[in-house]
C-alpha cells in the first residue's frame, strides 16, 4: 500500500463516459543490449521506498520511480521505470501471490479549480517475475453503474467514471481473487486477473456491520452531493489484508471492516472503529493493515480521523478484532512487518520494533553501511520486511538491509539511488540548489573502487573554510557508489548564510576534485 497519505478531504469526483470491463494489455521486456542496460543497476532507481516484500533471494520495491527487484538478496537490482507499461508513474501499492507481482501505479492531474489531484493509472501484474508485464487500466464504471445489488438490496451506488482521486493503495488476494482498496473507488474485487472489477459493499458510516439478508437504506459513495446527501467516510478505503482464505480486513476513514465469508457474492460485513468498542482502536483512518500468522495478531496503523477524543497510534487484536490494545501513542505508522513473531512499524520517527506483542519498543541503532561508511539519517520509514536472518527497511531517502547478528545488530548495507558519475575524475552534489531545513546535501565522487583515503572540506565563496565532512575517511567508492553527506552546517553546528559555496573532494595524493553548491535556507 501507499504510505504516503495523501489529503483525505480533497475529494473532486469528475464524471464522464467510461467502460467497467478492460482486457489487460500484455508487454514483453525485449532482451535488447540498450534496454537491459537501462533497467539493470547496483542500487534501486528510487531512494523513496513505500512498500517491501521479501520472498527468499527476492526483493521487490514499491517506489516513487516505479517498481524495483533484486533476485541476488540486494547485489543487483532491475528498475521497471521509465519503460512500458510502468511510465513515469509511481508505485502506490505492491502485492504477492503465488508467483505473481501485482503493482499499482498513480500520478497526479491537474484540479478543476487549481493545484493537483492524485490520479490513479492502473494495476501492473507480472507472473515471471518481470519479464512479461500485463496491465490494466484503473478500475472505473460506467456512468449508469447507479446500483449496486447487495442480497436482498439494491443499493444506489455513485459512479466513479475518472482516475482523478481514484487510486489504489493496496492489494490482498484470497483463493482466485484479488482485492484492491482506492480511495473513491472504494473496496473491489477481481476473479478475472483484472478483467472486470466488482464494487464491494461495506456498512455506511451509521452502521456497525451488514448482512445481504437485511433490509439497507444507504448510498455506497465516499462523498456527498447531488447523487447521494450524505458520503461515507468508511466508503474511503485505504487498506486491505487477508489473514486466510476467506477471512479479509478493510481499512477505511471510518474504521475497520470484517468479512470471514469473503468468497461469498455479498459478504456480510462488521466494523470496528474508536466509538462501537469498549476496548477500540486509537483513531479511525487505518493507513496500513498488518497480519503476523506466528502470533495471529491483526495490526492496524490508526491514525486520528474527526473524533477529538481520537489519536494517532499502533492498534493491535487478538482475537480477531474483538478487542484491541494501543501502542505508540501520537507516532504515525505507515506500514508493518515481521520477523517470525516480532513486528515492525516504520513511522515518522524511526522503525519501531517489539519482541514482546507491543510492551516495549526499540529502534536500530545508527544505520551506518558497514563497508562505505554512508548513513542512513533519515527518521521517516514507510516499509520493512524480513527474510531469515535479514531485516529490510524502506524510508523516504534510501533502501537498508541488515544481516542481524543479535537484536538489531550485524552488518548493515545502505542503498542511495543517484545519477552514475561519467567518469572515475568527476564529482556532483545534489540537491543543488540545496536547503539544509529539508534534507541533507549528498557529494558524489568515485574512488574507481579501490580503497583510498577520502577528505571533504567546504569552503565558501571567498574560499574561506566552512566545514570538514569527513577527514583521511577510508573509501572504496565506484561510479554508481553512495555519496557523502552534508547536513548544511559549519563546525560550530550554525546554518550558513545564503549563498554560493564550495567543495573539495581530496582522494589519496590525487589533484583534488571540486564542486559548487547553491545554498538556500
């Protein structure tokens, strides 16, 4: 799924003619020298990493810059981005099921009164892992799609005809269905690969649960407006999982929803929100669901939704929703995931991580690659994984892996996307123009991958000295390697002023290599 939320109450639904069925378009990756040179790479194409899976010596990414594979547990890496049929897109969900890679992709379209909307472009899928690709458009309906039959019920039920504010954030599969969650398109299912997509019927805001046996009275839409009075926030779906064949959890802006009938036509449904339990989740916009099959415990990222009395937090289950307990008050998770029965929650504040069902909490230690000496100093973490002894965790500014030894410790290795250097005698920071109040400045140099002495030194535009970055540091850096960092202050820890200023890259005894930054607080 998504961790990125974006803002829950923009919602403009535009309506035009559409179709409700699309066969998949099938894309095959030619073998050509050119194209596998584009695709193929040491490091990820994105160091924005929304989502994880892990399945043996495979590792796949969702990022901002498409979808990314490692086959080799991170030694190389193959970039689907830039190339039919992922585009430039970004990648707002991954899911795996029995061999098969499903990615959703979204971008953003102008707003009819300004600005941009978020827009969703379809759901990729791939059954040898990339080599053929199959995609379909964003499900969409048609614009007489006003009902919906629910058992006894004929529920009136808003069209969504565009992508505008119609995209997915996550998939979950039981046995020959696949299930997405899009914002205003809602919750929907797929038996056809995509082919024909189905709108499922949660309980309205005013409902605590449905059956297809009662008498309903209510619109399935996400907002209000002329076709309905009154929208439904838990008709706002963001999340989805499946705990077993016929058992699935639906995360909304109103709660969470229950099914244990999923196969059937209409399942019924409960939901579980901060105001129907005596023992409730924290808040009720669920951005992320979670399931650890070793303690049988549903997680919930519960974010703070209209009630006051709400808050942000980790809520957890036992038994099957029934009951919840809190933890991590006021964080804000964006994902889970697990190491046998530990879990893990990537949060704006670091990756968070429990031996003991939530009573304590731990984060890593520096994560600093054991060979390169490169940090990973962001705190915002979106996904993590776990494959035997290695723990993976996804943040918005690069990709780690640890090969752990005991808790939290072993030999870490931090993955930076970058632009390759032309040569082995060139150097380029960026961002450039930097601003050291929104991230970090990255230099990139090359050491031609042997071991050298590495000095950095900043200077500014009198060349005056400002700082040194690192100092005699022993390198081995390539073309493609990770850069250095330069967190905008001079040796006192003040920011500087704006303005011009320098670098010098000294390797060994070789003539030194310089660069020019633009800085602007």
């Amino acid at each position: 799924m998504l961790k990125v939320i974006l803002n829950l109450l923009i919602v403009v639904l535009l309506f035009s003619n559409s179709f409700s069925q699309f066969k998949p378009e099938s894309f095959k990756l030619t073998s050509d020298a050119n194209f596998v040179h584009k695709i193929s790479a040491s490091n990820p194409v994105s160091n924005s990493i929304l989502d994880i899976i892990t399945i043996g010596d495979t590792v796949w990414l969702g990022t901002s810059r498409g979808v990314s594979v490692s086959f080799d547990r991170g030694e190389n890496w193959t970039n689907f981005f830039g190339i039919t049929p992922f585009g430039e897109d970004n990648i707002s969900a991954i899911g795996y099921n029995k061999g098969v890679l499903w990615a959703a992709t979204a971008t953003t379209a102008e707003a009819p009164g300004g600005g941009t909307v978020p827009k969703g472009t379809g759901l990729k899928y791939t059954t040898d892992n990339g080599l053929n690709w199959s995609a379909v458009l964003q499900p969409l309906d048609n614009k007489n799609d006003s009902v919906e039959v629910y058992g006894i019920n004929n529920i009136p039920a808003l069209p969504v005809t565009v992508p505008e504010q119609n995209i997915t954030y996550d998939i979950a599969f039981t046995p020959g269905t696949v299930w997405i969650t899009s914002f205003a398109g809602g919750t929907r299912k797929s038996t056809d690969m995509g082919q024909t997509w189905q709108r499922v019927v949660l309980p309205p805001d005013n409902l605590n649960s449905i059956n297809p046996n009662d008498t309903l009275d209510f619109c399935l839409t996400p907002v209000g407006g002329n076709f309905c009075g009154e929208g439904n926030l838990n008709h706002r779906a963001f999340s989805v999982i499946a705990v077993d064949d016929s058992t699935i959890f639906v995360g909304t802006a109103n709660g969470i929803n229950k099914t244990t009938n999923a196969n059937d036509l209409n399942p019924s449904w409960v939901k579980f929100n901060h105001q129907n339990q005596s023992d409730p989740i924290s808040g009720n916009f669920i951005t992320a669901l979670g399931y650890n099959i070793e303690t049988s415990t549903v997680w919930a990222s519960t974010w703070k939704a209209e009630d006051p009395l709400e808050f942000y937090g980790v809520s957890a289950s036992t038994d099957g929703g029934a009951s919840w307990k809190t933890f991590l008050n006021e964080e804000r998770p964006h994902n889970f995931g697990f190491k046998e029965d530990e879990v893990i929650v990537p949060t704006d504040n670091g990756s968070f991580r429990s031996t003991n069902q939530g009573n304590s909490w731990i984060l890593p230690n520096n994560i600093v690659d054991s060979e390169s000496g490169v940090a990973l100093t962001t705190p915002i973490f979106f996904g993590a994984s776990s494959e035997g002894n290695e723990i993976w965790l996804g943040s918005d500014d690069g990709l780690a892996r640890l090969m752990e030894t005991s808790f939290w410790e072993g030999e870490w290795k931090v993955y930076f996307a970058s632009q390759p250097l032309e040569s082995e005698r060139e150097t380029y920071c960026y961002p450039n123009p930097f601003s050291p109040r929104q991230e970090q400045l990255k230099i990139k140099y090359s050491t031609g991958g042997k071991q050298a002495s590495v000095t950095i030194r900043i200077y500014d535009f009198g060349i005056n000295y400002v700082r040194t970055v690192i100092q005699n540091a022993p390198r081995s850096r390539t073309i493609e390697g990770a850069p250095e960092f330069w967190d905008g202050r001079d040796d006192n820890g003040n920011l500087l002023p704006n303005g011009v200023y320098f670098y010098r890259v000294d390797i060994d005894d070789e003539k030194p290599l310089f660069g020019k930054i633009i800085y602007m607080q």
